[in-house]
C-alpha cells in the first residue's frame, strides 16, 4: 500500500466485528426474560378501588355495605344498620382469632349466612388495619368471594380503619 493510499483512509485489510459474545449473552438473555413475564402474570388480585363518586343515573338501591375489618384480634364484620337489623345482629360480629391464627372457615360460613339472605349483592369492603401482614388480607379475601356451596362476595374494595 502506497503512503498516497493511506492518507486518504483506505486500508486493504478492513476489521472484522466478533459478534459471538453478543450472541453468546442474547441467548442467555431471552430466555431469562421470558421466565420473568410468565411469573409476573401469575400474581394478580382483582379488586377495585373505592369511587369517589356516582357514575351511573339509577337510583340508589339499598345497599348491604358489608364489612369485614381484619385486625390483631380477628375480625370484626358489620354493615348497614337496617341490614344488620334484618340479620339479627345487634352489634358488629366479632369472630376471634383461633389456635392456628385467623378463623377463616367461621369467616366463610357466615358470608354464606349473609348472602343466603342478600342473594343479589356481591359487594365487600375489607378494612385492614395497619399491623395485619398482606399475606391475612389476602386469604381474608380469598375466604369471602367462594365457598363450596357457589360464590359470595367477589367484589372487594379495600377501606381505611378510622381510629
């Protein structure tokens, strides 16, 4: 190569790329990616979060207002007043906690008895106070929307305890 053909840039031997550690890690890559999605999609909760307004022009149906308030000692379960009333409760019901921990089978049975008597309404509001562990929430919640006997409560908004 003359000292003319250099100057102006041209080499006679061009630099070859190695391209076998970029598709050493894609191949690494991709399938790690994949695994990450599928694990992702796998843990879902459904519920909706409390409205801040009317959407709709019906008018307002009498409404159960179900709650289950989930804290340290068990749960405390309660609703509208003209409800409970129908219900025979006179006070919010207390299901205490069992020997094993949260009583969910009590907890169950008696959304059964509520929506033996209130077919029509799947709403539920769960209350959690601030010292109960997600992991109780959730199978709070889980043991409200199903029994073996059909579906119960499978609507679930999450509310704030009032202190």
């Amino acid at each position: 190569m003359s000292a003319r053909d250099r100057s102006r840039g041209k080499l006679s031997n061009p630099i070859e790329i190695d391209t076998l550690p970029f598709a050493g890690m894609m191949l690494l890559l991709i399938p790690m990616l994949l695994a990450s999605v599928q694990f992702a999609s796998m843990a879902t909760v459904d519920a909706s979060a409390p409205a801040i307004g009317e959407h709709t022009t019906k008018p307002p149906k009498e409404r159960l207002a179900l709650t289950v308030g989930v804290h340290a000692l068990g749960y405390s379960v309660t609703a509208d007043p003209q409800a409970m009333k129908e219900l025979g409760w006179e006070q919010a019901v207390d299901l205490p906690m069992a020997v094993h921990g949260y009583d969910y089978a009590a907890l169950t049975d008696l959304m059964r008895s509520v929506k033996d008597r209130y077919p029509g309404d799947d709403e539920l509001i769960v209350t959690p106070s601030d010292d109960v562990a997600f992991d109780m929430v959730v199978a709070t919640m889980d043991a409200t929307r199903s029994d073996a006997s059909g579906e119960l409560f499978p609507a679930v908004a999450f509310g704030a305890v009032k202190e």
